[in-house]
C-alpha cells in the first residue's frame, strides 16, 4: 500500500517509514523539516511542505493516491505548549484539520494519528486504561486530544476511520544503528543521561527525589520506538482489512523510576553519569503506567524490548551519532 506519512522524518516518524519499508509499503514523507532530518528517511520520497500550505498538501494527496495515512506530524514540547499554547493550537489542531479535510477531498479511507498519555492529565487510576477519564494539563495534551474528537466526527459524517495510538515514553533506537532520536533542545530523560555518559553534559538534573515511590522519583512507561512503530503497521492492516475507528494505549505496562533508568545506563555504558537532584516540576505526576490490554487483543501487539534494549540501543546510536545527524 502507498501510505502518507507526515511527520515522517522526526523521530518516530522515521522508525514508522522504516517499518513501513520493512513490512512491504510504499511511505511517501510529507514534512516541512523544521524538527525532522532528511537523513533519516533515505531514498524515500519526500514532500517538502507544512500541512497549513492547503494546496500544496491537496495536489500531493491527489497526486499520490493514498490507501492510507498516518499523522505523525506535530509540536511536542510540554512545557513549550503551556508558554505558547497559540503555536500548538495552530501547528498541531490547525494543521490537523487541515490534512482531514485533504484526506476527505482525496478520498483517503482512513488514518493512523500518533496521540500521547498526556491527554489523561494526572491519573486517578494506574495503570491507566483507555477508559480512563481525559483531562490534558497542557494545550499539548489539549491539542492531541481535540484531534482525536475531530476524527470521530469526520468518521460520522464523511466515512474518514481513525486509529488513535495513545503512546507513553518513546525511547531506543533502530537496531541497524541507523536512525535515532535527535532533538534540539533534548527534553528526553534516556538520550540526556546518555549525553551524560559521552561528556556531552556535566550531570543529569533529576526533578524532585520525594515522591511517594520506592526511591523517591517519578515513575514512567517507556516503550521502544520499534515497538511503536510496529504498532503502527498493525493498526493499518486492521484498517485496511474494514477495522472500525478506535483509540489504543501503547506502552509496556511496567513503569520505571529516573533513577532506575540512570543505573541501567550506568551498566549499559559502563561509564559514571553524574546526578544533580532539583525541585519538582510542577504538575508532574507520581506514576504513568499503561494499561495496553486493548492493543494486545485488537491489533496483536505487545511490545519486545525491555529498558536496557532501549538503553542499549539507544547507546549504540549516539555513539555513531554524537552530535545527532549532524555528525
């Protein structure tokens, strides 16, 4: 199948193409390259353009003549989304509506939209399943979340079918050592330690060490990348093979402190990573955890790696990489 992939050369977006390669699809990347690398999607063709050019993104909609999309594209920074929530409002939910309605117009059937935990806010239960009550702390969170309100009406009215993918925390890198994440500035815990270990930086900022957890600091759900990206080719064979729209939780259902994630990667690396304990954040919550039931029983999908896979391989891509694409 010819599937649209926009967003396609961030980090996320480029594990998809290249499980997408992988599992015989034809990916066509839609980006405007403002955070993503050409270097990460090869000799894939690329469509260099922003979703708000409506033109532009149509004719390639036309031109190309989709099975199907995937929506990767998007601002993602928490607290960047609480100084500016104007930007996000207009790059994720403008940007969003705008790709609907070329999918509509082009007779595109369906849509694989990358969503995030963050629509949940502070969980009243862990793990946290998709039942879960929604109430974004942060107009990130409020972004991806009216995305997933305006896939359910443009399926009641114009037949456009949605799979929501709701991930945790992204981490790891492709095993071909090929592509990883680079961010700039880098808000990821693992690729920061990492950092940490290469000399890149001089300590890890660990923010707040009182939380009512075994050893003081929060407790997340990571997921490997390539799991991520596996999910996505699931959730378009279902779609492809008729699936009704639906909202699924990615994550790997075992939570992991910070200071956990520091000694895994202090024996990963085998080098000493320097901590430096801060002040919480504020409206960072106790414990993230998903409940991914749903995922496993209505796409097959349950994640391979565990944290030292995505420490390891993460590990590896830095080290090949250690000013990212740049190097």
């Amino acid at each position: 199948m010819r599937i649209l992939v926009t967003g396609g050369a961030g980090y996320i977006g480029s594990h998809v193409v290249r499980s997408l390669l992988e599992s015989g699809h034809e990916p066509v990347v839609y980006d405007n390259l403002s955070t993503g690398h050409v270097e990460a999607i090869g000799q894939v063709e690329l469509v260099q353009g922003d979703l708000r050019d409506f033109d532009t993104l149509l004719a390639t909609v036309r031109r190309f003549r989709f099975d199907g999309a995937v929506h990767l594209a998007a601002s993602s920074l928490v607290a960047d989304s609480v100084r500016d929530p104007s930007a996000y409002f207009h790059n994720n939910v403008v940007s969003g509506l705008l790709l609907f309605d070329a999918l509509v117009r082009g007779d595109v059937p369906w849509v694989v939209l990358s969503s995030t935990a963050a629509v949940y806010g502070n969980p009243e239960t862990v793990p946290i399943p998709e039942s879960h009550s929604v109430a974004p702390t942060n107009s990130y969170g409020e972004s991806k979340r009216m995305l997933e309100r305006m896939l359910h009406w443009y399926d009641q009215a114009y037949g456009l079918r949605s799979i929501s993918l709701r991930y945790f925390n992204a981490a790891g890198a492709h095993p071909s050592g090929e592509i990883g994440e680079d961010h700039d500035p880098e808000t990821h815990l693992i690729p920061i330690v990492l950092q940490v270990a290469m000399g890149l930086r001089p300590c890890v900022h660990v923010y707040g060490h009182d939380y009512p957890t075994p050893d003081g600091t929060p407790i997340r759900d990571y997921v490997h990348v390539c799991d991520l990206a596996r999910a996505h080719v699931l959730a378009i064979q279902k779609l492809d093979a008729g699936g009704t729209s639906a909202v699924y939780n990615l994550g790997s259902q075992r939570g992991y402190s910070v200071l956990e994630v520091i000694n895994v990667a202090r024996e990963v690396t085998a080098r000493d990573i320097s901590v430096r304990m801060a002040p919480r954040r504020p409206g960072d919550p106790d414990v993230l955890i998903a409940k991914a039931d749903e995922a496993e029983t209505q796409l097959g999908w349950t994640p391979d790696h565990d944290l030292r896979d995505m420490v390891s391989s993460a590990w590896n891509w830095h080290l090949e990489h250690p000013h990212g694409y740049r190097s």
